[in-house]
C-alpha cells in the first residue's frame, strides 16, 4: 500500500494561486456590475472543495459585484481548471471585504477628532 506524502502548506500555495489566477480571470468578465476588483484573500477548505474569496473595490457597488461574482463562480472555475493543475477546483464564494472600508472610517474618525481636538486646545489659549 502506498502512502500520499503530504506536501507541506500545499493548501496555502493552492489558495495562493487561485487568488492569483482568479485577478486574471476576474479582469476578463464583461460584466458591467464588477468595479474595480482586488482579490485580498482566498481560504480554500481542507478536501478543495470549496473556496471563500474575499474581495475588496476601489470602484464599484460591492452587492452588486458580489452578485455577479457569485454568478460568475462557474465560469471563473472552468477558468481555473484550465490554468491549475490539481484534480479538485473548489467551488467560489465571493464576499466583500470590509477591512480597507473599516480603515478608512476609522482614518476619518481620528482626523476628525484631531481636528477637534486642535480646534479645543486653540479655543483654551485664547
């Protein structure tokens, strides 16, 4: 009986490389509802068959480009088929990545609170 060597971190190369291929893939759609696409991160589960793709936007609605992402899941893994070489492509699940959208409120809300905070210390030395 022979034994599979596990290769080591091969879940994070595969994830790795989708998140790659998938930016390519993505650029292609013509899909008028897809803004300006990054694709932050891919999790890929342990048996490969499916994958949460997380996305953030420089332009664009994010619903409606999760909507047409998630429309799109099967053409972007034919996609995938043709450029990977692995037995099982997962399945997509496109979500929306909040986290450079959290960063940016909470930039503003410390500008804002320097700002008032300069405006107070003026206001004490008059």
């Amino acid at each position: 009986m022979r034994h599979k060597r596990s290769i080591p971190n091969r879940g994070l190369r595969v994830a790795d490389q989708i998140q790659r291929d998938l930016a390519e893939l993505i650029r292609d759609l013509k899909d008028p509802r897809i803004g300006m696409v990054t694709v932050s991160a891919v999790e890929v589960t342990p048996d490969y068959a499916h994958a949460k793709v997380y996305f953030s936007l420089l332009v664009g609605n994010p619903d409606e480009t999760q909507e047409a992402l998630n429309e799109a899941a099967g053409f972007l893994r034919n996609g995938l088929f043709k450029r990977l070489q692995i037995h099982t492509v997962p399945s997509l699940h496109f979500h929306f990545d909040r986290t450079t959208e959290r960063a940016a409120e909470m930039s503003a809300l410390i500008s804002k609170a320097n700002a008032s905070r300069a405006l107070d210390d003026e206001s004490k030395e008059d």
